[in-house]
C-alpha cells in the first residue's frame, strides 16, 4: 500500500509565486519552504491529505507542537506568519474553499530587547585590530564599516568595490528584498578603509586566480563568508577583553541605539537600517528609555539603589 501524502504542487506554486510577485530573496523564499514542509508533515501525521480539509483545530495543534517542541514564541509567530500567507495564496488561488487561518489568533509576541554595546566598549573593539598587518587592518575596516553604517552582515560581505563612493562619503548597498539603500560613511570609517583599499587589498587579490568585485577579502583573496567575519569579531572581542558575546548583528544595534541616544530621528534610523516598517525600528527607542533609567538610576544622587548588602 502506498503511503497517502498532501499534493506539493501548491506549495511549488506558492514559492515561485513568492519570488515573481514578490521579489524575495532565495534566503526568505527557503525559510518559507522550511516552515511549510515542516507543516506539512505535521498534518500527514494527523492524517491529513487534503489541503480543503485542514481545520482550525489542525493548525492550532501544529502551533502546540512547536511549542511543546521547545519553540521560541518568536518562532511560533513567525511560522503563524507563514501559514497565514500560504493560506490566503490557497485561498486566492482557489485550491481550497476557505481560509483556515482567519479563525486562529496571533501568538502574543514575547518582549524581548536586542543587547547592545556601551560606547567605551565599541571604541575598544574598534582599537583592538593590529593595523600594522595586512589582516589587522582589514579586520579594524570592517569593524569601522559596520558600526558607521549598520550593515547587515550580508550586506557587508556582499559590498562591491563599485559600490564604494568614498570621496562623496557613502556606498550603495542591497539589502532584503533586493531594496537598494544609499548609506553615508563617517569620516574614520572611510580613513581605514581606504588604507585598507590602499595597502592590504592588493596584497590578498594578487594571490587569487582572478579578480574579485568584493571590497573585503581573505588572505587567500576570495571574499569573506559570514562565518569567517563572525570568527573574526569572536577573536578581537576575546583579545579586548569584552565580557558581551558581540556578534555582527549586535553591532547594528549598537549603531542605530547610538544614533538614537544622541537625538536622531525614528525615520532617519528606519531609511539607514533599511527596515520597511518603522515598527520595526521602534524597539530601539524602548532600549534608549531602558538605558536611560540604567544611567539615572546609576548616577542621580537621590535615585533609589539596590543595596546589595542585605540578607
């Protein structure tokens, strides 16, 4: 006997429909493939072998499992996210009668604030690279183009050299949704980096086989991978001596949170961050007011203190 299984034709369907119409990214295109799989066999092991025949109890039983699997509820929402989507595309496209997801509520979000670094500590970080040496100096480029822009490190990796508009201080960048972004560069940034430009990436490119378009190499003068910059920041933060687990993604934070702190505008830090909805941005105004409350509660001399002596 043949094992029953859902029709995958709506969700091939449903994927080419995400990159023609909608121009996502290959990255996006296989988390939803992920998510939607991942349903999919869920509801083969309820027995489930009709897209028309899903109920509201089919899915609320899938977003438990997850949950029981030990699922972050930001992963539940997101995967909740995912299902609506692909529901409407079914339901619009007429392979079901109904769209099971309008009777199954969002999970609340948990309130979680993206850790950011003090300003003492990105000085350090951004001071530790040797830039006597050819990698030193192509590390502390990379640390000052990511804190003055926010890059992604995606972005960063994928930067071209004729991106690169230094002498009119900013460079291009394609971010999510293939979404060109035009970044301005800071004046320290833009020194190292040309450095870099001038007296390392010439050294590395001349031991490759054939030119790269890339503006940060390795040694052997291919173009970086995320793996490699995120060991690279993991070794400068350890030799620093900072005691946060810094990633990448933290220095973005940092950049925006500190722009923030020091009177940008919501709006200007939602165009450099590239986010398509402010919404989005606004976390980083709660963590500017959570820092502010830190800071006062530290310094005003008639703030009330935790007295860490009491028993």
């Amino acid at each position: 006997m043949v094992d029953k299984k859902l029709d995958h034709n709506p969700i091939e369907e449903y994927l080419i429909h995400l990159k023609i119409e909608r121009n996502l990214a290959d990255n996006s295109i296989e988390s939803y493939r992920r998510d939607i799989e991942h349903y999919l066999r869920f509801l083969e092991s309820e027995q489930v072998f009709e897209w028309d025949n899903i109920d509201r109890y089919d899915v609320v039983l899938f977003l438990q499992r997850l949950k029981e699997e030990g699922k972050s509820a930001n992963s539940i929402i997101r995967m909740t996210s995912s299902l609506r989507q692909f529901h409407q595309f079914l339901r619009q496209e007429k392979m079901t009668t109904h769209d099971v997801m309008q009777s199954v509520d969002t999970p609340k979000k948990a309130e979680t604030l993206p850790k950011v670094m003090s300003l003492k500590e990105v000085d350090l970080l951004l001071e530790t690279p040797d830039v006597e040496t050819e990698i030193g100096l192509r590390d502390r480029a990379i640390l000052e183009v990511m804190y003055a822009t926010g890059l992604r490190i995606s972005e960063l990796i994928n930067l071209k050299m004729d991106e690169l508009h230094l002498t009119m201080g900013f460079i291009q960048t394609i971010g999510k949704g293939n979404k060109e972004r035009i970044l301005p560069i800071g004046g320290m940034a833009v020194n190292y980096l040309n450095e870099y430009l001038e007296d390392s990436r010439p050294i590395f490119e001349s031991r490759a086989k054939e030119a790269s378009p890339f503006v940060f190499l390795n040694s052997r003068g291919k173009g970086l991978s995320r793996q490699g910059v995120w060991k690279n920041i993991k070794k400068t933060v350890q030799i620093a001596g900072i005691k946060q687990n810094v990633t990448p993604h933290m220095i973005r934070h940092s950049f925006a949170t500190h722009l923030l702190e020091n009177g940008a505008d919501l709006r200007i830090v939602q165009e450099l961050l590239g986010h398509s909805d402010i919404s989005t941005t606004q976390i980083y105004t709660h963590i500017t007011k959570a820092r502010m409350k830190d800071i006062y509660n530290e310094f005003h001399p008639r703030a009330i203190k935790e007295d860490n002596n009491k028993e």
